[in-house]
C-alpha cells in the first residue's frame, strides 16, 4: 500500500532563522490555526478530490508540518485616479424579416447596444500585503496565495518573539521599494480597477483605462503565518499550504488515481459518442440528410 507522507525536507529546506539575522518586524499575525487544525483540514482536503486515491486517508503519516512566519510588507494608504470607458446600453429593437416558411415579412426583435464615452474620478483606501522573502525553499505559487490574506484591525499584533515560539521565520530580503515595484502596486492596481469598473454606467463596457496615484503611509514589516507542508505519495511529491489565520484558505495538489480518472473519460466520451450518434440518426430520419457536418 503506498504511503503518503508529510515532509519537511523535500521541497521547502526552511531551517529556523537566526536572531542575529532576522530585522526585528513592526507587526505580526499570531497564528490562530494550531497543527491540529491544519492536519484535520488536509485530510478533509485530501478526500474531496474527484479522483483522490481510495486509501489517501488511511495512509497518510504526518512526520514534519511545517508552522512558517512569511515576511511581508503592509501597505496602508489612500488612492485617487481618474478612468475612462466606452458604455454600452442595451435596448430592444424591432425589425422585419423575410419568413421562408411562412412566405412573408414577420415581426421581429433583437437588442442593440449604443455606445457613448464615459469617465470619472474614484478614491479610496487601500492595504495589502506583499512577500519580501526571496523564496528560497518557498515555491512561488505559495508567495502569491499569501498575498490573499486578509484580516482584522485588531488582528495585527506588535512585534513580540513569544508569538514565534515553535515556528520558523523567513528573513526579509527585499526592500518596501522593490516590494511596491513588483508586487505591491500590482495589487493596489487591482483594487483601483475594481472601483473603478464598478462606477462604470450602463449595461456593458469596453476600452477601460484607469490610472491612480497612491499616498502610502510607512510600510510596515509584518510576518504572516502559514503552514506549509511538501508531502509524498505514491514516491511522488506534493505540497499543501494553508493560511495560519483561518481553516477556509487552502492550497496545494493532490494525488490522482489515473485508473479512476481514466474510467471517468471513457464514459464521459462514451455517453457523448452515443449522443452524437442519435442526433445524426434523428437527422437523417426526419430531414432525409445523408451526412452531418458540425
């Protein structure tokens, strides 16, 4: 029977960080998951796949979990920018057409949309979070997954060592500049144009431009938890991640049985072959057509 278990070694070589070289953070998010959290909700997650192995739950081992504190910069701050669009409004239109079948002009509507140039203003406050590691045993995938935590004012500590207890920290390696450069102002992007498309009139758009400036306040070090795990199966690796603030956020690849996956498309193909034919027979049965062309 194959055994599926949970690494430490394989994949993500996180080693416990030295005092000496850690830049003491400004905040924290204390995890909230405890390890028996995480390995309960990767089990549940580990059976809710369409082709998950029968014996996935039985086998696995947990050896080595992985408590992992992320650094971050958190940035704060205020956004105004201007967009532009082209808005389409849709309304019914009547029209005459020639009827074949019933040997003259019939009534008939369809929806046409009238275009008119629209722009405005939006503003509002932002805050994100962007890896400042250099992924060294972090696969990027993970780095970008951590970018979507979010969480509570009241949620963010300060700085205090006993929050780190039993849990590896990565050192910080990349500047709050570089940080916004590449990562952070992709994100703040993103929310300018949430906004902005939401402010957009009429039943559909199309030519969307938005540009903003942005009034940061000083970025703030702030390590973000998760557990990370790289696990084997079948002498196959395979990783999971999870969010240390809430069960809800998980990630990873699961195994798949391929015997089970194969079985699926041969019926899937299967049941539309017969459909194919018994629309081609229903064709030629009731319109005398000789051959089919999709």
């Amino acid at each position: 029977m194959p055994q599926l278990a949970l690494l430490s070694k394989s994949g993500y070589p996180i080693e416990k960080a030295k005092d000496n070289g850690i830049v003491t953070p400004d905040g924290i998010l204390p995890f909230k998951v405890t390890k028996e959290n995480y390995e309960q909700a990767v089990l549940s997650w580990l059976s809710e796949g369409d082709y998950t192995p029968d014996d996935i739950l039985n086998s696995t081992i947990f050896e080595s979990v992985n408590g992992v504190y992320l650094p971050m910069w958190f940035y704060k701050g205020r956004y105004s920018g201007n967009w532009s669009a082209s808005s389409g409004y849709d309304r019914r239109e009547e029209y005459s057409e020639w009827s074949e079948s019933q040997k003259k002009m019939v009534r008939k509507t369809r929806t046409v949309t009238d275009w008119r140039p629209s722009s405005g203003q939006c503003s509002g406050e932002f805050g994100i979070l962007a890896f400042a590691g250099a992924g060294k045993g972090i696969q990027p995938d993970v780095a970008v997954y951590a970018h979507g935590t979010t969480f509570n004012r009241g949620d963010l500590k300060t700085y205090d060592p006993k929050y780190t207890m039993g849990f590896s920290l990565i050192e910080y390696t990349v500047d709050e500049h570089d940080t916004w450069d590449t990562l952070g102002k992709i994100q703040a992007d993103g929310i300018v144009e949430a906004d902005s498309k939401a402010r957009i009139p009429g039943d559909r758009y199309k030519d969307f431009y938005a540009d903003a400036l942005y009034d940061k306040e000083t970025p703030l070090r702030t390590y973000v938890p998760f557990w990370i795990t790289n696990y084997k199966y079948a002498d196959k690796d395979f990783h999971v991640y999870m969010d240390g603030t809430s069960t809800l956020r998980i990630q990873g690849v699961r195994p798949e049985d391929q015997a089970r996956k194969d079985e699926v498309n041969k019926k899937f193909y299967k049941g539309h072959f017969g459909c194919a034919t018994t629309i081609i027979v229903f064709l030629i049965t009731v319109f005398g057509i000789d051959s089919y062309s999709p």
